[in-house]
C-alpha cells in the first residue's frame, strides 16, 4: 500500500496493534493508515474487486452479546469481501453477563482457533477483559457507554473524504452524548486529528465531566450549531423518552431535534451524520436526513471499507508480531 | 379608560427604593410617572384620589404560592373567587400551584390557567408547572413546552421530591432551560403520617408528629444538589431555624438558591392548635416559638427573599374533621399584607422592606415583570391604610374559602383600593 509509505519512519508503525479496543490514545499516525486503506477498500467495494484470497484461511468469528443488525452485517460482508470464514455467534445478553461465563466464553474461542474476533457487548469494558485471554485480534465493535472505533473511523473516512482535511473543521455531537458510545469514540478522534468538537444536548445527557474530553459544552441547538462543518446526530433511546432524562419525544424533538431551521445555522454546505438507526421526528426530520446534505448512507457504504481494512491491518499484526 | 391621578399619597416602590410623599398618573391603563409636578393639575377629565397624606401607594402585590381550586376543586375556590379574595388583599398576581386536577402538566393547561387569570380582568396568574408528571415524583413533565406556554417555574406543590436520584436530574435536566424548580421543604418519609410538629405539643395531645429537622434534611441534600448540578432552586415556606440557617449559608456560598416564607410561620407559633382548631392544621405544621422568632430574623436580614401567603383554601367539611384527618392549609390571600405589616408595626423590619418581599422581591425570584411602580408598566396598585385597624372573621372574608388561621386576630393595615392595569378592581368606587 503506497499510502502508507509516507508514515513509513513513524514509530507507531513499527509494530501494529494487534486489537482495537478503542480510539482514546491513538495517535494520528495509527489513525491515518486506516483511513488511507479504507479509502483504497472503498474503491475496491465499488468495483467489486476486493481481494478474496487475503484473508483465506482465516476465521472470524463475530461475537454479539447484544443485538444488531447493522454492525454485524457491515464487519461480515467485511469479512467475506476479503475470504475470511466468517461465523456469526449472537449471544443473549441476559445469559452471558458475568465475567466468569466471559472468561470461559474466551477459554471456548481460543480452542477454535480464531484469528478475529469481533466483539459487541452490553458491559464497558468487556471486549477489552476478552483481550487479554483470547488468542485472537479483537475487534471491538461497541462496549457499552464506552467506545465504538469503527464507527468512528468511518464518521472520520466520510469527513475526509468531503473536506480533504481535518484541521479546521468544527463538529458538533447532538444528542444522549452520556449513553454513547459512538459519541466518545468520535470525540477521541476527531480531537487527535485536530478537529474543534463540541457536544450538544439537554444536562442529563451531557456527563459535566465530558469538557475534559477536550470538547465545548452546548445545551442548545441554536448554540451548538452555529457555524458547524458537520452535524453528527446521535440515536436517542425510545425509552429514554419518558422518566428522569428527557420527558417526552415531542419536548425532545421541539428543543434538540435536527430539522432545517437549525441545519441552516450551521455552514450553507454542512455534512448531516448520524450512526444509525435513526428515530425520524424525535432525533432527526426526514427532510434533514433525506436532503442533500445528508451523509448517513455513505457512513453505511464507508463502513464496510474501514471494517475490511481493520481486519487486514489487525491480521497482519496478530499473534506474536 | 380615564387617567387616574393619586394625589397627597405615600408612594413607595421597593424596586425603586422610592418612599416618599407624591403623585402618580395612570394613562391608558400604564403607570405614566412618579413625578408629575405639584405645579401640573389633574390631566382633562381625570379621576382623582386623594390619599390625604396618610395612605400607601405601591404596586400591586405578587404572590408567589397560591393554590386555587380550578381545575378540579372548584368547591374549594374558582379563580374568580380567589381574584376577588386577592384584589380585596391589595395583590394583582399571583403564581399558582400546579396540583389540580388534571394537573397542569401540559402545556395547554397552563396556558389555560393564564387566560383564565386575564378573563377576571383582576389578576394575572402565573401558573407553575408540575415539575414531574401528575406531580407524582417520578416522570419528568414536559419543562421545556410548559415554559414555552408560560409556566414560570415548576413544583410538585405540596410534595417534595423524595428521591435524590431524581431530584437531581430535574435539577440538571431544568438548568438547560434556566427554570427554577420550587420545593416544598419537608423529606417525605419522615413527615408521613404526621400532622404537627413534633413536640411536647403534639405529645399532650396525642397528634402523630413531624420533626422540625425534616425541613433542614430535606434543604441539606437539596442545597447539595444544587450546587452539584448548579441548578435554580427555591424553597416554598420555610418555617425553622435550622433550614433557614443552611439557606443563609448556601447563599453566602454562591449556590443558586431563593426561598419564601408565609404569615403563619411568622405570625403564629404551634399553640394555636392547642384546642385541635384544624383552621390551624397547616402543611409545613406551625412550630415552635423559636422558629418563629428565627424566621422574624431571617426576614429582617434578607435571607428570606419574599413572603407568600400560601393560601390554601378548604372547604368547611374538609376541615371538620378530627384533626389528624382534617386538610391542612389556611386561606391566606386578604390577610396577606395586614400580617406582614405587623412585622412593621412590631418593628422588625421596615415598610420598604416589607412591601419589597410582597412585590419586587418575588417577582424576581419569578422573572415576572410585575411589582414596580416604574413609568411605563402597566398599572397594578395596591392603596392601602397601613394604620386601620381590622378584625381577621372567618365567614366573612371576601371570596370562597373561609378557612383562615387567623381567625380572631385583630390587625393594623387594610387595603382600601385595588387596581388592575388602571382599572379599579378593588375598593369603594370599584367598576
């Protein structure tokens, strides 16, 4: 890959990771080769060119203790696309969520010899405890409130690839900020890469102690908007919607939803983001999500491209590199 | 409307520190100025009133905890009764308990109860919205519309918020809009089946008992939250000692807090219950002598940023009942300003001050506009004799409920007149 020569003398990558767990720490210079192959990966999707022999012989093995459709969808084409043998294994949350039954979970993959593992799990922290038992690389893909990297990196490869850069650009994060993962992710990033973050939402879903995140505090669209480059809306939870967060869907929607009159305080060409799936009328207004500005089917093209170049990069730095 | 013009009154407007002999003119239903001079005659067909050197002139009294009956209880007390009953005490706004039935936690239903205030043509009302749904203490209402339709702050009237957890997200979730949230100072559990203070009072008696301490647990953990979450919070009656004490300390901190106390806590101590009168079964229960004294200091010194009347109003059936099962709360809306004079006359705190917490003071706890005599607003007056002596008469007050704690106590202070954007509501030649 000829994109990443330019980082050949970079220390960072000497020895590639051989998970990833999360984006909190990761210097531009790891972030970068990512993107750059995504990017390549992207191009390949489109041509339906990818290369099926790189990863034959390989097993991956996406391990849900929570349930999605999107995610485990996007990392098995991934996958597939690249000539993994790939095994689905959902598990019920509700069964699985003492670190014991985790432990043994660990004890049973290692005996299948797999050399991916990608992980979704309702507890922070899980993917993380499997790492340090498994054999294999492993993929978080979403832990909890704490971190969803891939979801990030393609946020970041569809930013990129509508400015060029990252430098510059402001980026506002609207919505339940405290119970997202994707939120966390996004802010690590695109804060290394030198991107102005702030978040925006109502107090209760705004942890006060997310300003040492290195982003700005806004409790109000009108605030939080003005002057953006890009709007990435978060998924606010149904049942979030009545009780001690937020009283109804509709105060939700009238104080913090995304719809035209707010998009226009941002820049005139702005990217609308938003991570999936979407509540139309509460989080976000089908003439926003649909509009040209809107972005979120291209996250789901670019998804596919970062997971395919996560899972190349990581099998190059599996066991023992 | 024809100008009106008081002449040879003692105009004192506590938002202006302004106490001095004068004039004022009402045009067009606004207050015109202050300072017309004693040269100018009356304006062309004006109606004069002559204070004789002797009466008050301030703004109409607001009071910031009322509850009526409407919706639901209208055998209670309609808003039209307690219009009339308020403009006879000399008050022309008043902030109204979202505990009816249905609750005002919609944001219809308090624009409803605004309208209502303005169709008296004597008030406004200032309705509050519930700050949790049905005022049950678990659901968030909609603070956000309710403020959009005009709620001016939000409670759950007479219940506190029992749970901290929850509390704390009203707390926080309130900040994002800048609402103030009104608190009814008593922790739930220990004042449960309780219904006076506990005491050797309430023990000869044989009444179940509230400790004084409930109201200072509850502050404490509020106060903490207020200052963890940095939202607006304010206090309804208070009525010890030691939730004074930890107010006045939070304020001096810096933490965002306001509080109101009303007559009886200042007026009446726990003996009135003595012979198990349920006129005197109030919710904070009356206290000890004590705490009375302490909130005569805490409004000498400022701690306390206005005095509300509370007013409650029952009907007699819902009184006559052995005590421990009889309503609490007392009318309080006439006697509003002649017990509050009493401080004056007692000496403990001056006339400015004390018309400061009956108008400027808790308009701007509330953000309301109302309360001053400035040129330009619109006219709500209260005239008022600050020397006539009166005898508080249960059966006799204007409006509906008659359930006063003050029965029998005579009071030096009667409004003679009421006006309501420049029209007499109130008074001898009331239209």
């Amino acid at each position: 890959m000829s994109e990443r020569g330019s980082h050949g003398s970079n220390v960072f990558l000497t020895r590639p990771a051989r998970h990833l767990l999360g984006v909190q720490g990761m210097h531009p210079a790891r972030i970068t080769p990512f993107l750059d192959l995504a990017e390549h990966y992207a191009l390949l999707n489109r041509s339906r060119k990818t290369p099926r022999d790189l990863l034959r012989g390989r097993t991956l093995i996406n391990l849900f203790f929570e349930d999605s459709t999107r995610t485990r969808t996007s990392f098995e084409l991934a996958g597939k696309r690249l000539g993994a043998d790939v095994v689905n294994m959902t598990v019920a949350s509700s069964s699985v969520n003492k670190g014991e039954t985790l432990l043994d979970t660990a004890a049973t993959l290692n005996a299948m010899h797999t050399d991916l593992l990608v992980v979704r799990h309702s507890q922070s922290g899980a993917p993380a405890l499997l790492a340090q038992k498994v054999q294999a690389s492993v993929v978080n893909a979403g832990d909890g409130t704490h971190e969803h990297p891939t979801q990030a990196l393609l946020d970041a490869l569809t930013i990129r690839r509508h400015f060029g850069v990252f430098e510059g650009l402001t980026i506002a994060i609207c919505g339940d900020v405290s119970h997202s993962r994707v939120a966390r992710s996004n802010i690590h990033l695109l804060t290394a890469m030198g991107c102005q973050v702030r978040v925006v939402g109502p107090p209760t879903l705004v942890p006060g102690a997310i300003g040492a995140l290195g982003v700005s505090i806004h409790h109000t669209m009108e605030d939080g908007l003005r002057g953006v480059d890009v709007v990435m809306m978060l998924r606010v939870q149904r049942e979030r919607m009545k009780g001690t967060q937020v009283p109804s869907a509709r105060e939700y929607f009238r104080f913090y939803g995304l719809d035209n009159k707010r998009l226009a305080l941002a820049k005139p060409h702005a990217l609308v983001m938003h991570p999936g799936p979407m509540n139309r009328g509460v989080e976000i207004d089908s003439r926003v999500a649909d509009s040209d500005q809107s972005v979120i089917r291209e996250q789901v093209e670019m998804g596919v491209a970062v997971r395919m170049a996560v899972l190349d990069i990581l099998s190059r730095g599996g066991d023992g590199a | 409307m024809k100008p009106v013009l008081f002449e040879n009154v003692r105009l004192i407007d506590p938002a202006g520190s302004l106490d001095r002999p004068g004039r004022l003119l009402v045009r067009d239903g606004v207050i015109a100025g202050t300072d017309l001079p004693q040269a100018e005659g009356a304006p062309e067909g004006a109606e004069i009133v002559d204070g004789g050197g002797q009466l008050v002139l301030c703004p109409g009294l607001v009071d910031m905890r009322v509850t009526i009956g409407e919706p639901g209880y209208e055998y209670r007390e309609t808003v039209l009764s307690a219009a009339k009953a308020a403009v006879a005490g000399g008050i022309t706004t008043i902030a109204v308990l979202p505990n009816t039935s249905p609750t005002i936690d919609n944001p219809a239903l308090a624009r409803l109860l605004r309208a209502r205030g303005e169709e008296t043509g004597m008030i406004d009302i200032l309705p509050y919205g519930a700050l949790t749904r049905e005022c049950a203490g678990t659901e968030m209402a909609e603070i956000g519309l309710l403020a959009e339709a005009g709620a001016i702050a939000f409670t759950d009237g007479p219940h506190a918020i029992a749970d901290s957890r929850t509390m704390r997200q009203m707390l926080t979730y309130a900040r994002g809009f800048d609402a103030l949230i009104v608190q009814h100072p008593e922790d739930p559990s220990l004042a449960r089946g309780g219904c006076a203070t506990d005491g050797e009072l309430a023990t000869r008696l044989g009444l179940p008992g509230i400790p004084a301490a409930a109201e200072a647990i509850l502050i404490a953990r509020d106060l903490r939250l207020a200052r963890m979450t940095g939202g607006r919070l304010h206090f309804g009656h208070v009525s010890t000692a030691e939730g004074l004490d930890l107010i006045r300390a939070a304020k001096a901190d810096g933490v965002r807090v306001s509080c109101d106390t009303a007559p009886p806590y200042f007026d009446l101590n726990e003996t009135v219950i003595g012979d198990f009168r349920t006129y005197a079964k109030l919710s904070p229960p009356l206290r000890a002598e004590a705490d009375r004294r302490a909130v005569c200091a805490a409004l000498a010194d400022g701690t306390i940023d206005a005095i509300a009347s509370d007013h409650m109003p029952c009907d007699a059936d819902d009184k006559r009942q052995p005590f421990a099962v009889a309503a609490a709360g007392g009318t309080g809306l006439c006697t509003l300003l002649a017990v509050t004079l009493a401080q004056v006359h007692a000496g403990n705190i001056g006339m400015m001050d004390a018309l400061g917490l009956l108008t400027n003071r808790p308009a701007s706890v509330l953000r309301s506009a109302a309360g001053t005599l400035g040129a330009g607003k619109p006219a709500d007056l209260c005239l008022f004799n600050p020397d006539t002596g009166w005898i508080v008469r249960a059966g006799e007050l204007p409006g509906k409920a008659q359930n006063t704690p003050f029965d029998g106590r005579a009071l030096e202070g009667r409004v003679l007149g009421t006006w309501k954007n420049g029209r007499r509501v109130f008074g001898a030649a009331a239209a």
